[in-house]
C-alpha cells in the first residue's frame, strides 16, 4: 500500500508540475514523494521487503540461472530492494531523464538523493555507488543492471544474459569474478500510458539480510 501511495504522488506531481528538473541541480530538485532515507538503514527490515508479482518473479528467475551456472543463491536485501523500487517509481515519473546521452543508471534529482546523467564512459559511477547508503542507508557500494521495455520478467533476464556485460554482474563472470555478491535488490515500475516497464535489479558485496 505504501508503495502504491509513492506511484500515486509521483503521478500527481508530473501531472501538476510545470518547472522543469535540471539533472544537476538539487537546489530545486524534483520529489516523487518519498519519504526521508532512514540515518543508518534500521528503519528497513528483512522481515518486511514487499516485491510485487513480477519482480518476485523477476529474482527467482536471476536464482534459478545461477543455481543452473552452480552459483550461490543472493538473499534479498531490505535497501537494495529500496533502492531499486525507489529508482523504477522515478524513472516512470521522469521519463525525461533518459536520453541519448544519459543512460538508464541516471536519476532525476531529489531532495534526498543526487541527480545525474548516467554517461557510457562512467564518469558518474559514484552516482550509482552512492545511492544506497543516500536513499536506504546502506553503508556499501551497490551495482545495478537496468531494462526498459514491455517484456515479462523471465524476458528481461534473457535480454541481459545475451549481453556480456549485464551477464558477466549476474554470474559473476569477468571482472565481477572476484565480487562475490552478498545481497541483491529488486525494483519494476509500468507506466500505465503504454505499459512500459522499467527494471532495476542491484547487487552489493555487502551483507543485508541473513
């Protein structure tokens, strides 16, 4: 219910709304209406993540591909599963963030979070890094994998695992070998006018839940 009431405001403000967000100014930053990040991630709990149909679906499907490559299972993550929600609901609300240039890892601006555009050579990666410990108070760098489009989860993953590099996050393969992930994050939002969804799954180094 809480999450629905956050898409709801996030509808409301891009209906009402006439000023534009400059991506990097926070000055006047855009607010989908969340509420502030907890100081230190203990308002979060693991015995509370709440993943709709789909992005329930979405991280048995990343399991089950790494059970099959003989890969360690992710225990879900109260923050990353935050994070990657907070990150869909916005890209739904601001569309406009993503263009050629600024990629699906950039973020609309916020009152509490940096906005920025996310560019191919990764000049801003810590705008990724950074965003879980600003919006859920996750004290570790946090990696994301992005898809925009209308296909049903188990889709999505077949898109990602015939790119190299989006493959390589989730089977820890290449320069992600060494990165045994500890925790992991799943977010989808649909936009209602086309029934575009927008998919983020994070993956962090760090231990959340048990």
């Amino acid at each position: 219910m809480q999450r629905i009431l956050k898409i709801f405001l996030a509808h409301v403000f891009v209906l009402f709304s006439t000023i534009a967000c400059d991506l990097e100014n926070t000055t006047d930053p855009g607010d989908i209406g969340v509420p502030p990040p907890p100081s230190d991630g203990g308002d979060l709990s693991c015995e509370g993540i709440e993943l709709s149909d789909d992005e329930y679906a979405l991280y048995r499907a990343i399991m089950n591909e790494r059970e099959r490559h003989g890969l360690h299972q992710i225990p879900l993550s109260a923050a990353l599963t935050e994070v990657a929600q907070v990150h869909a609901d916005d890209a739904v609300a601001f569309p406009n963030v993503f263009n050629d240039q600024c990629n699906l890892h950039s973020w609309n601006s916020s009152r509490y979070w940096k906005g920025c555009c996310y560019t191919a050579d990764h000049a801003k990666a810590s705008c990724m890094w950074d965003k879980p410990e600003e919006i859920a108070g996750f004290r570790a760098h946090g990696y994301e994998i992005a898809y925009r489009g209308t296909h049903a989860p188990n889709n999505m993953l077949d898109l990602w695992l015939n790119s190299p590099g989006h493959r390589d996050v989730i089977l820890n393969h290449g320069n992600w070998e060494r990165s045994p992930w500890k925790s992991i994050g799943i977010g989808i939002s649909e936009r209602g006018s086309d029934n575009q969804r927008f998919a983020y799954v994070w993956f962090s180094e760090a231990r959340d839940c048990e």
